[in-house]
C-alpha cells in the first residue's frame, strides 16, 4: 500500500487533489481512499489531505503518518515544523516552486519542485496547483498512467475549463523525469 499526504492551504485544491488521485486509482482497478484534514475552515489556513492506494483492500482508517510521498501545494510550508514528520526512509517530496540550492540535502530526501501555480496561472487563469502537481506526480511515480487523471477529471469539469485541465497535466508531466521516483515506489511495495 502507498501513503501519500498532501499538505497545501485552503483554497489551493487539496481536497480535490487526493480525490482526483483516489478517483483515478480506482478508475485503474485499484483500492483507495482520500479523506481531509481541516484546521479553521477558511482560505489560507493549512489543509492536509491523505491518500491509500493498494492492490487489496484497505483496512486502515487513521490519517497517514509515515507517508512515502510528501505532495506539498505551497513551498513556505516546507519549512514548517512538522509537516515533513514521519516521510519514510526513501521516501520524497513534490513541491510547487522553484529549486532551492542545498534544500534537498537539508531534508535528506529527494525533492522535486515543479512550478505548478505558474502552470497554473499560464493554463487555467487562476493559482490552483493541485492537477499539475498530480500530473507530475503520476509521472515521477508511474503508479498510475496520467490518462486516468484525464480520466478523473471527467465527471468534475466540462468543456473549456476540462480542455484546459487536459492542457495543464500534460504540460506539467512533460516537466518531470518520468520513472524517476520508481524504485521508492517498488520499494514501497516490498
């Protein structure tokens, strides 16, 4: 079973992420669950999101505290105590942003950072990172085929705003090395 959790704020597309994630796992023929955490309900406020993805049946019911991968929408999170606690050995981070020298070392795990709310703004008009970021993720991991995000979107979005979607995922795959992540993920599966 992979764990992933998604940390961002309201308004950035958290919740939406692990659901759309979730969505496309199943779609796949997979096991998965999604399911938020909230502080303060309001715009801005830190939002955590989780996601299981198995071949069998999930029993587990309690937020992922030992993640394989850390998903995080807003980068001045990053150094925010606690919200890197628990990432497994071999574990790695996706970040919105750009590089920052000596940052990956200073985590002691891989870190990629993609500069998903600039996609964001480029093929959508408005700072949500969440698909970009879960494009680049599925790339990176190669757990699932970036179709079944397409796929996912479907039943959310219609029209123009699901062609821009389309557009978006495939920029942001194309911005990542795809496999690289993957022998965390068989790691992870040992």
């Amino acid at each position: 079973m992979l764990e992933i959790r998604i940390h961002g704020r309201g308004g950035q597309g958290n919740v939406m992420a692990a659901y759309l994630l979730a969505s496309a796992a199943i779609d796949e023929g997979r096991e998965a669950q999604a399911f938020p955490a909230f502080g303060a309900e309001r715009r801005g406020a830190p939002v955590t999101a989780f996601v299981r993805i198995a071949d069998r049946p999930i029993r587990r019911r309690c937020q992922v505290l030992e993640p394989h991968f850390l998903i995080v929408q807003d980068p001045a999170l990053l150094h925010v105590p606690g919200v890197t606690a628990g990432l497994k050995p071999g574990g790695a981070i996706l970040s919105d942003g750009a590089p920052e020298p000596g940052f990956e070392a200073q985590l002691g795990c891989p870190v990629v950072r993609l500069p998903a709310t600039r996609l964001a703004v480029e093929h959508l008009g408005r700072p949500v990172p969440n698909t970009a970021l879960m494009a680049a993720f599925l790339t990176l991991t190669g757990i699932l085929p970036v179709e079944a995000l397409i796929r996912a979107l479907g039943p959310r979005f219609k029209g123009d705003v699901l062609a821009r979607n389309e557009r978006l995922i495939e920029a942001a795959a194309g911005q990542v090395e795809a496999g690289l992540w993957q022998e965390a993920v068989n790691a992870a599966r040992a």
